[in-house]
C-alpha cells in the first residue's frame, strides 16, 4: 500500500501536467489501455488465466471505479492539485462510515474504535497539508472530486470482496481497465479528441503504467489486509504529493503543513499496530468484512 501510493501520487503529477492537453475521457481512456495491454502479457508470461467465475462481480467494480476515476481526474484537471487530491482521500472517511453502518446493520460485525480514529487522524493530517480551498467557479469540479471519494471508497470495499472469493489482483485490474477503455473512450467520441505531441504521448504513457502497477499493488493491499487499515496507509500518499508539490510546482512549506504530515504518518503507523493486535485468528473475520 506504501508503494501503491508513492505511485499514484506521481500519476497524479502526470495527469495534473496532461490535462491542460486532453480532456478527462481521454486520459481515462489511454491508461486503462496501457493497463489492459500490460495484465494481457503479464497474464500469457506467467500462464495464468483471465477468465473469471464472477463477472458480475467485476462488471460492479469497473463500472463505480471507472466512474469514480473520472470523476477525479476532471476534478484534477479543473482544481487545485491539492484540493482534487484532498476530496479525493475522503474516500478513507466513507469507507469508515460504511463500515460503521454495516456493523449497526449486521450486529455481528466489530470494528475497531481505535482504528476508526487513526483514519479521521489521518483525515485531518490531509486538511492541515493540504489546506484546500474552494472557489465559486470551481464547484463543478469539487462536486466531482468529493463524489469521486465516495466511489473509491465503493469500489475498494468490493476490491476486498473479490479478494475473498480468490480472485487474483491482475484479474480484477484487468477488468477494471477493460471498463475504463469503455468508458474513457465513449467519452472521447462525445467530446472529441486531441491532437499528440511526444510530451503529451510521454504523460499518456506514465500514467498509464504508473496507474497500472499502482492499482495492482493496492489490489493486493485490500485483498490480504484490512479495509480500515489500508485506509490509514493510503493517507502516505499525501505525504509524498506535498513533497512533489514543492519540488515540481513550488508550493510553499509551512508549520502547519508539517503538523499535518506528522499526524498522517501517526495515523498509518497506529493503523498496523492496531492491526497487529486486533487481527483474527487464521480462517475468522468479522461478518461485514466476508
């Protein structure tokens, strides 16, 4: 999840730097076909198998994450770096809500007060780095990016289902990119598409791989671990965009940015001590979480 958020966080630089050359559809459409190309060799190298007993499955996850993706890189595209990432990574804040939810439906599911605090600890490490403002004319995008959160934070719940029936994260990210070729490139029929140059071609082709082994390693993340858990460690990606948003777009560091960076490595590190201790026994978990 460490990793996976390292690389997203500098896909997310590429597609900041992209979108002032393509619009949303298509960016979504040339990553998901990269990712698509890479599971297809990586599958036939290693002799494994893209068929799936659980389309339906698949088909719910693309659909809501392919949206959720679009969403968000239009909400990049006409926000702030920082802003679009912050409403991005209340993701995390649904997921708990979910969970809160799930369990007060289910009664037999537990979850962990403490680990519940770790993930708005980190929440509010994001607000204090990031410090997002909104403007009046940027409401579009803000919708965009907030309901961008909400879908993550769907489509990584079912993540984690697929995971429990046994299906293999290049499968999942396989299908997942087969739905963003869909999607990205209906929207690039609607709204038409831009010329390339070798810069452009060179962002298309780095987001596309970047996003490609990043989803993986967060596939596997959520597959093997604990949703709330993964939430809390998904909050370093934060950190390493406020350091490429001073190397590469010069923005300013500040007291209160750095509290901020303390308070999401505290939450992540307080999240895999939590897990350590509250983990189930081999073969048991709770009821939501199957």
């Amino acid at each position: 999840m460490l990793l996976a958020s390292l690389l997203f966080s500098i896909m997310g630089v590429c597609v900041k730097l992209a979108s002032a050359y393509y619009g949303a559809g298509e960016i979504v459409l040339y990553r998901s076909l990269v990712g698509c190309v890479f599971i297809f060799g990586l599958t036939r190298v290693r002799g494994g198998s893209l068929r799936t007993d659980v389309p339906v499955m698949h088909f719910w996850r693309s659909a809501i994450g392919v949206l959720s993706l679009v969403l968000w890189f239009y909400s990049i595209g006409k926000l702030p770096l920082a802003t679009a990432i912050t409403l991005n990574y209340m993701s995390s804040v649904w997921m708990a809500m979910f969970l809160i939810g799930g369990a007060v439906m289910f009664g037999a599911a537990k979850v962990d007060h403490r680990l519940i605090a770790a993930v708005l600890t980190g929440f509010l490490g994001v607000a204090l780095v990031l410090q997002p403002t909104i403007e009046r004319d940027q409401f579009q995008g803000a919708l965009a990016g907030l309901t961008s959160g909400l879908g993550a934070a769907m489509a990584y719940l079912q993540v984690t289902a697929l995971g429990r029936v046994g299906e293999p994260e290049y499968r999942v990210v396989f299908y997942f990119s087969l739905g963003g070729i869909l999607a990205g490139g209906t929207l690039t029929l609607v709204s038409g598409a831009h010329g390339h140059t070798w810069y452009g071609a060179v962002l298309l082709l780095a987001t596309g791989v970047l996003a490609t082994v990043a989803q993986m390693m967060m596939t596997r993340a959520y597959a093997i671990g604990r949703p709330l858990t993964n939430a809390s460690l998904q909050y370093m990606g934060i950190v390493f965009s406020f350091v490429f948003g001073v190397l590469i777009f010069n923005d300013p560091v500040t007291p209160v940015a750095l509290a901020g960076m303390a308070l999401i490595v505290g939450a992540g590190l307080a999240a895999t001590r939590l897990r350590q201790r509250t983990a189930p026994a081999a073969g048991e978990s709770s009821t939501f979480e199957s």
